[in-house]
C-alpha cells in the first residue's frame, strides 16, 4: 500500500487525514476503514502562533488570540 502524508492546510483538513497505524486515508470516519485503529479527531491549529491546543478553547494558551471556530 502506498505511503499517504497528511497535507497541513485551512480548507478541509479532515479530508486529508491517514491512519497513524497504515497510513490509509481516513476522511472523517471514527476509525480507519482498513485495520480498524481509532482516529482522533483533528485538533485546532492556533492560526497566530501555530500551536495546537488540548480541547477547543476559544483562546490561544501560548500567544492569547483568538482560536477560529473551523481551525
């Protein structure tokens, strides 16, 4: 099976998203279509510093702005 990286982008990053354990795509499913390990869902990206925050906190815990609601 051929390797998938995951591209870092602000339009849809759900669709870009590969299994940790074969690196099959996933999309938006809860768990991989092809071994069945557990997806965690995509975590926000801070779009002032680029840190990546537990949870989803309507603030940035590293630099104070304001986290986007699709980040």
């Amino acid at each position: 099976m051929e390797k998938i990286e995951s591209v870092n982008n602000h339009d849809d990053l759900s669709s870009d998203r590969v299994c940790a354990a074969c690196h099959a795509k996933v999309g938006k499913a809860k768990f991989c279509p092809e071994c069945a390990t557990p997806i965690e869902p995509p975590r926000p990206t801070c779009e002032g510093c680029g840190h990546q925050p537990e949870g989803t906190p309507k603030f940035c815990p590293e630099c104070g702005a304001q986290m986007s609601e699709t980040s």
